[in-house]
C-alpha cells in the first residue's frame, strides 16, 4: 500500500442515480455517515424524480454531496456518466458507482480501496446479499458465458452465506450495484453506453473491461446489503422485462455481426413465445419482451 500513495490518500467519487428514491435514501444516507473512510464526495445525479428524492438530497448536500438535478429522466447510463465525468474534473483517484437503494458496513469504502491496491487491479466490487434475506448472496460478483454469446450470470445467486469466500478472487463480469474504479480505466475503455439507458450499461462496460485487458476482483471482506428491484417495480414488472430485453439486443447487435446477434435474438423470440404455450409466462408479457428485443436491435443498427 505504501507504493500506491495517490490511491489510498485521494479522493473517492461516490456516484448514485436517483429516481424516485426517497423510500430507500434514508438507509443510504446513514451508511455514508458511518463510513471510516472519509475522503470522498458524493455525486447524487436526480433523474427528474417526482417524490421527494430531490428535497432530501438538497437537505443533505453541502461539502460531502454535490447534486445534480436532471429536468428529464436521461436514464442510469446517463446519470452514472454525468457523475464520473464530474468526479474526475474534480480529481477524484477513484469513482464508486453505487446504487441507493443499499445498505453498508462502515468500512465498505476503506476494505473496497485496499482491495484495490492489495490485487493491483482496475476495479473490485464487495460481497452483495439480499436486504430482506441478509444471509443469502445477491452475487459473488459474475462472469460470462462464452457459449451463450457473453451472456452475463451471478455467482453463487440465492446461495447461503457459509463463509465460502475468504479471500479475494479475480471475476470477469460484476454488476455496477457497487464497483469501485480507478480513473484510469475510464481513459481506457471510455463511459457508459447511454444508449443502454438501463440494464445491461453494465454488461456492456465490463464486457469492454475484459477485452481491453483490465482486472477485477471481488473483496468478500466488503459487505453490502440490496434492495433488490426496489426502484424497478421487481423482477416481473413491464419495466424490467422491456429493459432487459433490449439492452439484451442492443448488445448482441452492438458487439457481433448480425447474423450471430439475429440468431440468438430470434433464439429468444422463439423462447418467449413457447413459454405460453405451456403455462409458464403470459402472452401480454411474452409480447413486451419482444417488443423490448426488437426495439434494442433499431437502436443498435440505427
């Protein structure tokens, strides 16, 4: 740690996108309060919410909390973009993309940080369980699955906690719930893809990560708790089934010739229409899947 001086002794960027968030950001707030670390600026980026995110997050900024108010809703990718490109004007080391609808231990940003100099690695992300189930892992980071076309999966999901991880190991994929970066893998790989809007932003980067040659670990020492869909409307909503599919799409036709990305896309077509068939989906909701996979492929190609 000695040899790495501007890391440990620099500033932290802290960027989260709110929308709508209220119901979460008291949690949120509290577990910054608490952190150990104190060397960090918090970038709240407001999506134009309509509650009272915007009231709450003006009471709590001043030197610890820059925010900034969107007058229309620019999506995650966006938001998280204005953020780091704040934190790196202001000469941040590191960027934290954070979500807000979690709950930390008060040495997540100290453990996060000499994770980062320990493996000498781009980015490192904690151990994250489930908020409501606070034994069970949410992910022990990820990967991806070649054979599927890079499609992106959650170690050890819905798994107990059975102290199965001890020490730091390496991962190719990680959701951006948490993720801690040094300021010089932005120089490498670039943003977020606004065109994601959101979900599958962070398939997307980690994807670019991976093949650009960049490391990251996850610190199983780092705790954090999700709240998981809490500002999606869960895992079932319209919402969630529209994104998903088309950030799916859009990166398929982002990152391989057409011909594989319209065979897995029509591979998924296929899927979501037999899933009626036999009781397992609804056609209302088979139809907004595609509708989100066709709409990904026109932004995609467009």
């Amino acid at each position: 740690m000695q040899n790495e001086p501007s890391i440990l002794d620099g500033k932290m960027g802290v960027v989260t996108v709110t929308y709508n968030s209220s119901n979460v950001l008291p949690d949120f707030f509290a577990s910054l309060d608490r952190q150990t670390y104190r060397n960090f600026i918090v970038y709240a980026i407001d999506n134009c919410s309509t509650d009272d995110s915007v009231a709450m997050l003006e009471h709590y900024a001043g030197a610890r909390l820059k925010l900034i108010a969107n007058e229309k809703n620019a999506g995650v990718a966006a938001g998280n973009n204005e953020g780091i490109l704040a934190a790196l004007k202001d000469g941040c080391e590191t960027v934290l993309l954070l979500n807000n609808d979690v709950a930390f231990e008060a040495d997540l940003f100290l453990r996060l940080l000499d994770g980062l100099v320990d493996n000498a690695c781009s980015m490192v992300v904690p151990l994250i369980y489930f908020y409501d189930f606070p034994d069970t892992i949410w992910t022990a980071g990820g990967g991806f699955q070649r054979w599927l076309c890079y499609r992106n999966y959650h170690r050890s999901e819905g798994e107990k906690d059975n102290c199965q991880y001890t020490k730091p190991f390496k991962i190719d994929y990680a959701s951006t719930c948490c993720v801690l970066i040094r300021r010089e893998a932005f120089e490498t790989i670039g943003l977020m893809d606004e065109r994601f809007f959101v979900y599958s932003d962070d398939v997307d980067f980690m994807y670019r990560a991976l093949h650009s040659g960049l490391s990251m670990f996850v610190i199983p020492s780092a705790k954090l708790w999700h709240k998981v869909h809490t500002l999606t409307g869960g895992s079932i909503s319209d919402f969630t089934l529209f994104y998903g599919s088309r950030g799916r799409s859009l990166f398929l036709y982002k990152h391989f010739n057409r011909v594989v990305a319209w065979f897995w896309t029509l591979c998924y077509v296929v899927f979501c229409l037999v899933r009626p068939l036999f009781g397992r989906d609804t056609w209302r909701r088979a139809f907004v899947r595609i509708k989100g996979t066709r709409d990904g492929k026109r932004v995609a190609l467009t």
